[in-house]
C-alpha cells in the first residue's frame, strides 16, 4: 500500500491495515451479502485455486453448487462473533478439499478457503493434548518455559518466543525455544514501535495472525470499492495481506514466516505468542484452530497464576509485616528499630535501594540518590503527597535537579509515616535502559532494504533506547499495594492512632478478600474454557457436547492413571489409584476404609480399574453412601492362590439402593470393562442396605516386586544429581522420535538432566541423513516410526560402534534382532529408566576402554 509520507516506524502507526484490499497467497476469499446469498467481492484467485469462476453480483449457489452455499449459509447462521468464525473441514470443490471459516463482518459475510490436511478432528485433540501438559503447572515462569517448548513441538517453526508488554508498549523476551543453530532472543527487549498501535488493537480482536510469507506476495480483492466507496474490512480474516512496512521488517530480520497468538488478560494485551520461521511456511486451519484453542487457555492459566501470585505477594509482605509489627511492639526505641529494618523492607519490596528520612535525618541501604538530594526530594514529596503514598518513575520530570544523578537513580516511591510532611520511608530504581539488553546479537549483520535501515530492529531499538533515558520500571498496582500495608503498619507503630490503624487494616483485609475472590473467578473461568474448548464440535451433523458431561470425569481418571503409569514406568499402585479417586469424599463424618496388601497394576489393567472405580465412586457419592454423612465405605482386596487380585466394595449406611431401570454407559462399564478388557470378573449387588460389588483382576495384570527390579531401581538412583550433571553434560545425543510432543517432552527430561546439545530426527532417512554430517556420543531410538523401524540407524551407529537406547511402547519386543546388544526402556518415557539406561551405557563404554 502507497503512503503519501516517507514510511518510517512512527506513521505506520496511521496505515490502515485492518482494509488493506488484498489478502495472502496460501488462500482465497469471497465476500457476500448478510444472507450469504450473492457474492460482493472475491480474491482474484478464487478461479485458479477452487475451480469455479465467480463474479460479483453471482449468487452463491451458482458459483459453488446448491449443497456447499447451503452449508455455509447454515454456518453463517451460527456465527455470532466474528472472532469466532464457524469452521467447516475437509469440504469438497472441485480442485479438492478445503477447509473453510465464515464469519459475519459490518459489509456482510466472509468466507475464507484454505486447503484441507484432511484432518478435521485434530484441532481438539492437539488442543486437549496441549493442555493436559500445563494445566496443573502452578508457577509463571515454568507455564512460559514449557508452553514455548509445547508450540514449537506442535507447529514446527524454528523459533517460538512468549513476549511479554511492558506498562509503555515496549516488549520483552521472557520465554523462548528454537534451532540450536540460531541465536538466542530470550531475556532482550524490543521498542513499542515494532508492533503499532493498530496492531495491537487487531490483535485482541482476532487473537492468531499467520504470515505466511513475507515477502509480502498480495492477491488483489476485487472490486476495491463498493458503491459506497468503502474498502472490505479484513479484521477478523486469517487471510488479511500483511503490511508491506512490517514485511520489511521481518525481511531485514532474516525471517520468512511468522505467527502470533494473543495472550489476552483481563482484555487487555499482556503479550504474544511469537513464532519465527526462517523460510516461508503455511499453516493448515486445523493446526491454527489448535494453536487459538491453546492461546485462550493458557491466557486464562496465566490469570489466574498472576492472581495467585498478587495474592502470596500480599500474604508474604503482610506476613513480614507483622512480624516487625511484634517486633516493635516490644522495643520502645521505634526509630532505631527503623532504621536497623531497611534491609528487611527491601525484601519486601522489588527495588534496587531502600532509605528512610526521618527527624531530618538520612539512612539508606543499596541504591539511592546522594545525601546532599534528600532535603530537596523530601520537601517536593511532602508538596505533592498530601499524606499519601507517592510514585514516579521520572523523578528528574518534577526535580530537574535529578538529573545529575539519572544515571544511579530514576524511579521513587515515598511512603509518608505520618499525615505531616515530614518522615518518608523511600524505594528507589535504576534506570531502566542500564537493564536493558540489544534484541540480538550486536556482531550480527541484518540485511537492509533498499530504502537503507529505516526499518531494521537495530534502528528501531537505536531510537527507543533515546526515548527511555532516564527512566525506571514503573511502579506497578500490586506494588503500591504492598507499599499501602507498610505504611499501615508503620503508621500503627510511629502515630499509635487507634482508628486510623483500623482503617488501615480494614483496608487491607478487604484487599485481600478481593484478591481470594478474584483468584477464585479465574480458577472458575479456565474450568469453564476447558468444558467449552472439549465441547468444541469436530466435525458437522455431531458435537462433543453431547458426551462431555460424560466422559468429563472419565477423562480425568484415565488422565490420572496415564501420570501414575508414566512415573511408575510400567503401571501403578492400586492402593495409590483409590486414594486419589476417594480423596474427594473424605469429609464429613463418612467413613472410608481401604484394606489390602500392595498390588502393583501394570498399565493396562490400571488404566481400566481408574475408570471402573471412578465411576464407583461417582456414584456412591450421587446416589450411595457416599451421599450422606453417616455413610460406610468399606474396600478391601487380597491375593488369590492364582496370583489374581479380589476387591470387594461393600457401601453401607447410605439410601435404600435399588437396580438401575436401565442400563447407562456408567453401569456398562462397570459390568464389562474387567471382563471384556482384563478376562476378569465383575458383580455388583443392589442390596437394599447398600451396594456390593466385586472385581476380580487376573494375575496376568499384576506385577510382583522381584529381587532384580529392586536392585536395578537401587541402581539408578545410586548416582547423585551433580555426578549425573558431570557425566552427561557434554555427550551428543541424537534422539530418533516420531511423535512431536513426545519428543518435546524427552527433551525436556534430557535438559533436566543436564543434556542440552540434542539433535531430534522425526525419521529414519531424516536420521541417516544427520549422521553424514556427525557422530553423536549416544542415541536414543524409537523403535517403531510409523511405518518403518530405527533398525537400519542402529546398524549404522554399530558400525560405528556408538552406543544407543531402544524405546518401544509395546510388550513384545521380538521385533528388536538379538544381535543388537543395547538396552530397551518402555514407553512412555520415564526420567529415572531413561537416565539409568543412559549411564549404564557411559559406565559400560568407559570400562571398555580401560
């Protein structure tokens, strides 16, 4: 698009992207009336990429046939939010499958095509996948780390950065996984000016943005205008041509392709999902339905971890507080024991120096501004405060005298310590572009356009980094809140004024409901995204709303058999499987007793007793037992002469039980899940006094605890964890796996573990291919990819006589030739298996060649 202005990196804030009149290449687009009848504009593609010729003023019908402009009019029918366009896959034309998004805008409707992987049901369960791995995360630094890892598995692009606004637009790096090969990003900052205003704006209303090359290819929209001389509006189009300024852009970066996911909190733009790919790259819809699924859930989590996180801040600072409350409550010298407390207010509060002006005299710790300036900063606090806390992140703005001593200290918070202007306790900040780091690596040459470096990161970040001179990190609200319960309790202790401590510490206590009952709305919202995002339909004519209530436990018990198999290696303890199930029963004066010896399922009998006694204790606790308080719950199991395990359920106390009139899902999987799965036996009797049940689970499926896998668990775990970062910190691994985020995850245990120099092949030509290039110290080997094996790479790797790991995720292991001498994990990958295998190997080489 043509400016009348030199373009530069302050008028694209005035480019108006969201009509620009064209979309990109990997599409196209027709745009209708509101009834989706007669076709008002279209990509000039539409021929070439559909199959059918179409003109404005056709109708619909006409263009596509009766059938497809039928469904596409009933998808319109559910389109309310254009954000949330109706999605139809894997739809025929006559140039093939396509996957098609219709959504309403102010000019009508817009359908956008793209075409189909043939994959319709894969958004959901890549979705439901990517969330089983974060959702229990409870901390914001490990959600960030281990989401750019998930996104990078999931999608393939060469870098995924989680970038995160500060409070002036500017963006920091706070997450990051990528090709070894490239330079790292993470921890750097970027100016506001790389993203425009309009830009943002754009990205709350449509929370993913796909570039799919940029070198800024446009396929025109026609006609330009309507009768109103009004240009389409793009908005909420995924196929929206990208702006020739930001093209330039990513270009002068290296980098061919991008992709963005919004991370949206409390409506506002808390940061993006970033992905970068050196080449350029399409992402299919479902993929892209996924990745926005994925976004909006880890939007929420991060909510509701920021919450949580206000609130142990507060509890943490108030803690502190009362200490130093009782403290003062038994020294008479208050003034002294302020004095001798600024380090510990300095733990309270984030800042690089802490200092308290009292009486007219001056005591500091870390950071702050010379002696001589005190006089001069208290007397301006004391003018403008009125008594109440004071901040600034400019202090030179109101001091011009402050610039002498910009470069030590810029950001000030003043917490009076009585309602005349004269006692202060103060935080400082440094300034902030001292923190600052260049957003990449400053030998690095980046290619210009030819209209010089006016848009490079280098000129941009040059320009940004003049702006923010004299500058500190804002004082954010949590902050002043944490500054709000000091002066509180400073307040008590200096002023000793009874009502105006209870004030304070109403205050403050109506903070911290706030604070819990907000948390709470959170946890509740991403309960609530989970519920819609499983529910999402999959396909057309059937919807997974109708089985979710359902399954929606089921899949929990199943989620919790699947973690308990993954630590345990091969299975679970049945005791361990009960306990979790009942947990949420144990209250009242109900009673639950569990008697049994220690059996030890192995994974596929754990995983089909995790559903046979979830759906027990749903029910004693609806309609058993477990419904009232005075009930009894009485499970116990024992070993038959066969090695099989017994358990009997037997509730009592609880309402009259009579037979179900029909048979549900949940009464069908009780009867024939252990027989039908295990060859067991399952009886359940409704005695009026209480349910009987018992379950019979043959000894096939229980694992007993022999003397060898009790030595071979000693011996994994006999290394301690700074040996096992010694012996493994400089070994080349190449790890051979089919599965993206199987392979994510391996990674991540390999990292753990010290192991950071790892080359990943999805394939055996992928994996002979790397081996041209290097020879790695040890591999690890997936058995079975797809539909070949990693048995031609094990026979390279023993040529070259270099050791490696076999991994399968079947029992019978006959497929592995004898002649191979290499030890076999099962999967799915266990840390402690995998690691000991490992160093068994290192340990067996080294005493080769000694």
């Amino acid at each position: 698009m043509q400016t009348a202005d030199p373009v530069d990196l302050t008028n694209c804030d005035r480019e108006p992207i969201h009509i620009p009149g064209s979309i990109q290449p990997h599409g196209c687009l027709i745009a209708c009336d509101v009834t989706g009848s007669t076709i008002s504009r279209y990509s000039v593609n539409v021929e070439a990429m559909l199959g059918v010729p179409v003109f404005a003023g056709q109708r619909l019908d006409e263009a596509l046939g009766q059938d497809i402009a039928h469904t596409l009019r009933n998808a319109l029918a559910t389109s309310d939010d254009p954000a949330r366009p109706a999605l139809r896959f894997g739809v025929a034309l006559p140039s093939g499958l396509f996957d098609i998004a219709v959504h309403r805008s102010d000019d009508g409707a817009i359908i956008e095509f793209e075409a189909s992987n043939g994959q319709s049901d894969q958004p959901l369960e890549t979705a439901r996948l990517l969330i089983s791995r974060i959702r229990s995360i409870d901390g914001i630094d490990a959600l960030v780390e281990k989401s750019a890892r998930l996104v990078f598995a999931m999608l393939g692009y060469d870098r995924v950065m989680i970038y995160r606004f500060e409070h002036d637009g500017a963006g920091k790096v706070v997450s990051e996984y990528k090709r070894r090969d490239l330079e790292s990003f993470k921890g750097q900052y970027f100016p506001a000016s790389d993203i425009p205003k309009q830009a943002r704006i754009l990205y709350i209303k449509n929370t993913i943005r796909v570039i799919s090359d940029a070198s800024g290819a446009r396929v025109a929209v026609v006609p330009e205008f309507d009768e109103e001389g009004q240009s389409l509006d793009l908005s909420f189009a995924h196929l929206r041509s990208v702006s020739p300024i930001h093209c330039e852009y990513l270009r002068n970066m290296g980098v061919g392709a991008s992709m963005s996911i919004s991370i949206i909190v409390d409506g506002e733009l808390w940061g993006l999902i970033a992905c970068h790919h050196y080449s350029p790259k399409v992402l299919t819809m479902t993929q892209r339905v996924a990745a926005e699924m994925f976004g909006e859930f880890f939007s929420l989590h991060l909510n509701a971890l920021k919450q949580k996180d206000i609130l142990d801040t507060a509890n943490k600072a108030r803690r502190s507080l009362d200490r130093f409350l009782q403290s003062a409550s038994h020294n008479s010298d208050v003034a002294g024991l302020l004095r001798q407390s600024l380090t510990e207010f300095a733990q309270i509060m984030p800042s690089d120096g802490v200092g308290l002006w009292l009486d007219g005299s001056w005591n500091w710790y870390g950071v702050t501004p010379p002696k001589e300036a005190m006089p001069e900063i208290a007397d301006f606090v004391g003018s403008v405060a009125s008594g109440r806390i004071w901040s600034t992140d400019t202090i030179s703005l109101h001091l011009p005298h402050a610039q002498s001593y910009a470069s030590e200290v810029c950001g000030v918070l003043a917490i009076p310590l009585s309602q005349r202007p004269r006692d202060y306790l103060f935080f400082f900040r440094k300034e902030l572009v001292l923190t600052l780091d260049w957003a990449g690596n400053p030998d690095k040459s980046y290619d210009v356009g030819p209209l010089g470096d006016r848009l490079t990161p280098r000129k941009s970040f040059a320009i940004w980094k003049e702006t923010v001179r004299m500058k500190a990190q804002r004082w954010t609200e949590s902050e002043r809140e944490i500054a709000e319960a000091i002066r509180a309790v400073l307040v008590e202790i200096v002023l000793h004024h009874n009502e105006l401590i209870a004030d304070e510490r109403g205050k403050a206590d109506v903070r911290q409901r706030m604070l819990n009952e907000e948390l709470n709305h959170r946890v509740k919202n991403i309960l609530a995204v989970i519920k819609a995002l499983v529910g999402h339909p999959v396909e057309e004519g059937r919807t997974i709303r109708e089985y979710v209530g359902a399954l929606k436990g089921r899949i929990q018990a199943l989620a919790f058999a699947h973690d308990q198999v993954v630590r345990g290696g091969d299975g679970g303890s049945l005791r361990d499987l009960l306990e979790a199930e009942l947990k949420p029963y144990r209250e009242g004066a109900r009673s639950i007793m569990l008697q049994g010896p220690d059996v030890w399922l192995d994974s596929r009998g754990f995983s089909v007793m995790a559903l046979v006694l979830h759906e027990m204790s749903t029910n004693a606790a609806k309609y058993g037992a477990l419904s009232v308080n005075t009930g009894l719950l009485k499970i116990t199991w024992s070993k038959t002469a066969d090695h099989s395990c017994e358990l009997l359920w037997d509730e009592k106390g609880g309402p009259s039980v009579t037979a179900p009139s029909r048979a549900g899902f949940g009464t069908v999987l009780i009867d024939r899940s252990i027989p039908y799965e295990l060859g067991g036996e399952s009886r359940v009797s409704y005695d009026p006094s209480g349910l009987v049940a018992r379950f019979l689970i043959p000894g096939t499926h229980i694992q007993g605890g022999d003397a060898s896998g009790e030595a071979k668990a000693t011996e994994l775990n006999a290394a301690p964890a700074e040996e096992l970062v010694d012996l493994l910190a400089d070994l080349e691994v190449l790890f051979v796996e089919d599965q993206m985020l199987v392979a994510a995850d391996v990674e991540g245990i390999l990292a753990d573990h010290g192991m950071t120099k790892i080359t990943t092949a999805p394939s055996a030509s992928e994996a002979l291919r790397r081996l041209k290039t290097f020879t790695p110290d040890i591999a690890i080997l997936d058995v079975n990819l797809g539909s070949e094996t990693s048995l031609p790479i094990a026979e390279e790797l023993t040529r070259r006589n270099v050791p490696f790991v076999f991994a399968t995720g079947y029992s019978d292991q006959s497929i592995i030739p004898a002649s191979f001498d290499a030890p076999v994990v099962r999967k799915p990958y266990e840390a402690t298996a995998l690691i000991g295998a490992i160093l068994r190997l290192m340990a067996d080489r080294k005493a080769r060649v000694h």
